[in-house]
C-alpha cells in the first residue's frame, strides 16, 4: 500500500504531497489540473517507469531533476530522474540504491487508461503489450527476454537496411539468437492464454450477466510446438524479401491476440458492449492473475475510464475492486463517488 506520495519537479507538479487510503483514492479536477500525472507517479514510485512517456520528459520543464518520495507499507521508496549533465534514474528503496527494478523490487499495479478500451478493435500492439506487460509482472527473467529480443531484432534489420552488404552468411547468426529469444517469448505467451482461458468463461459471463463462451487464442504463422525452428526457417527463406521492405517481417513483434466470444472473432463482429464487457475481464483476470503469482495484491490505477463505462459495466468493475488499493481520475466525482459511497477518500485537484 502506497500511504503517501510527494511529488518534486516531476511534470506539473512543483513541490506537492498527496496522503492516500488503503481504499479507493479519487482524483477529481478538470482537465489540465494534473489528475494523470499524479496517476503516473504512483505507477513510476511502483514499477519504475511510465506507461505513457520517456523519462526524460517526466521532469518538470526547464529543470534538471525530478524526485518522487513515498511511503509504502511503511518503508521509504524514491525515485530520482535526472536529465542534467547526464540523463540517470535511481530507486532508494529501504536504503539500498538500485539502477534497475527487477519484478521482486517492483509493487505489482495493474493500469486500466481510455486506450484499453480500444484493445480488441485496435492495433495489434496494444494486444502485444496487454500480454507482455502482464508477463514482465508475474515472470522473472520475462522483461529481460523482450530487451534481449528488441535489441536482436534491431541488430538484425540494421543488416537488413545495408542490403547488398547484408549477405545471408553475416546475418545467420542473428537469425539463430532471433529465432531462439522469439521462441522463448512465444512460448510463455501461448501458456499466459492458456492459463487465462481456464476462467474467461465464467468471468465474462459474471460481468455480462449472461451464459456465454470466450476464448483467447495466440495467432501466429508457427506451430507452437515447434515454433524456434519454424521461425528460423522463416527468417531464412524470407531474407530477400525482408532486405527489400529493410525489416524483419516474421516473429513475436508480429503477432496477435484473438478473442473469440460465443465462437466469433471480437474483432469483427462483436457489439460495442460485448467487447467493452471483454476488455474488462481482460483487466480483472490481469489483477487476479498477478495477485496469484505474487501472493500480493496489486495496486489499481484507472485513468478516467469510468466515463467510458456505462452503469451496469460500472457497477460490474466496482465489485471487482474493492480488496484492491484503488486510485481514479475523473472530471466529474459524482459519476465515480455513487459506487463507492463511504468506501472513498477523494483528492480534489484545481486547474
């Protein structure tokens, strides 16, 4: 539990300190008034990083420093950003500095912004990130595999853009390391929905309050038992055509999530409610799940999403949040403050 928080030249915010509750933490103001960036400090203060920027762009204009202080569960934790003379980010965590957060350092927190809404209709990225974000969280080691990935990936279309001198003999290896990192992650993300799909069913059901079938499937060109080497052989025999279009056409940074509901791709043929009703099972099975893994429940941060809501999905996320340490932006407290009732503290913000 995050008890308090103080915010020094971290993007709006001067010199503020903010108290919360175990509960649910409402963060009421108009628009421009800092409602998100104090959002995005709780999540930088738990995980390390924010979910909407650099961080470079995190301290304040025109200063050199940013400074984020918190007690949780009664210990101190800083972070300090610093852009000036050289760019750096460290963690004090119960005296000891960090450069890095590995997952057991980080307090586990679940996201849920306007963009999720678009999560099924959108681009295949944000289905990407739904699962590897959810990994980094609930595997050690995961968050390291995908940099290990990105950067073999990028290493491999820098050979891909020198075309004449990318000759196939020089990028093989990158094409074996590839093809091993892209199969590792594969393989985790095809056990994620496996495990997800064990409760998509009835939790999807719950929140529609209708009988109805879901399931989550890993789309990919590659078998999944075999899918390192089939993905080698792909690099291989696609190495023309990637110097061409001078990027890496096949792997894990390609592929997608499909949710099929009663049968039928979410994509396109689910109705506005039905896919509003699967992004937020997707959302509640992310809670359930890191609070599994990690035997600790995770913090909650929604920013203005129950705008988007209607009330029956309103009242359907509300019953699913409240063991949780919550914290909700909004413009309008009234729309937010009926669900909640005693159980809230609010923090209101000016312009």
């Amino acid at each position: 539990m995050i008890a308090d928080i103080r915010l020094q030249h971290f993007r709006s915010y001067t010199d503020e300190v903010f108290e919360f509750t175990p509960a649910v933490n409402i963060i009421v103001g108009p628009n421009g008034s800092g409602k998100t960036n104090l959002l995005e400090a709780v999540l930088v203060v738990a995980r390390g990083a924010s979910y909407r920027v650099k961080d470079t762009e995190l301290v304040q204009y025109d200063q050199e420093w940013a400074r984020l202080d918190a007690h949780v569960d009664g210990d101190m934790r800083t972070v300090k950003i610093i852009n000036e003379p050289t760019p750096s980010k460290t963690y004090d965590i119960e005296g000891k500095l960090y450069r890095r957060l590995t997952t057991a350092r980080m307090i586990p927190a679940v996201i849920f912004e306007p963009n999720h809404m678009y999560m099924l209709t959108g681009s295949p990225e944000l289905r990407r990130c739904y699962l590897d974000d959810l990994l980094e969280q609930i595997e050690p080691g995961y968050g390291k595999l995908k940099r290990d990935y990105k950067r073999t990936l990028a290493q491999r279309n820098a050979l891909l853009k020198r075309r004449g001198m990318a000759a196939q003999s020089e990028i093989f290896p990158w094409n074996i390391r590839l093809s091993e990192l892209g199969g590792a992650m594969a393989e985790q993300r095809i056990q994620l929905l496996e495990t997800l799909n064990q409760n998509t069913d009835e939790l999807y059901s719950s929140l529609a309050d209708k009988p109805s079938t879901v399931e989550l499937q890993y789309e990919t060109k590659f078998s999944h038992s075999h899918y390192a080497s089939s993905l080698l052989k792909s690099l291989e025999h696609t190495f023309e055509l990637d110097v061409m279009r001078g990027f890496t056409g096949n792997g894990p940074h390609r592929e997608d999530m499909l949710v099929l509901i009663n049968g039928h791709g979410s994509q396109s043929s689910a109705s506005r409610g039905e896919t509003r009703t699967a992004v937020l099972m997707l959302k509640v099975m992310e809670l359930q799940l890191i609070e599994q893994a990690r035997s600790v429940k995770p913090l909650l941060l929604l920013d203005d999403v129950f705008s988007e809501l209607d009330g029956a999905r309103r009242q359907a996320l509300t019953a699913y949040l409240q063991d949780y340490q919550t914290f909700i932006t909004t413009t309008d407290a009234d729309v937010v403050v009926q669900h909640f009732m005693d159980r809230c503290t609010i923090i209101p913000l000016g312009a």
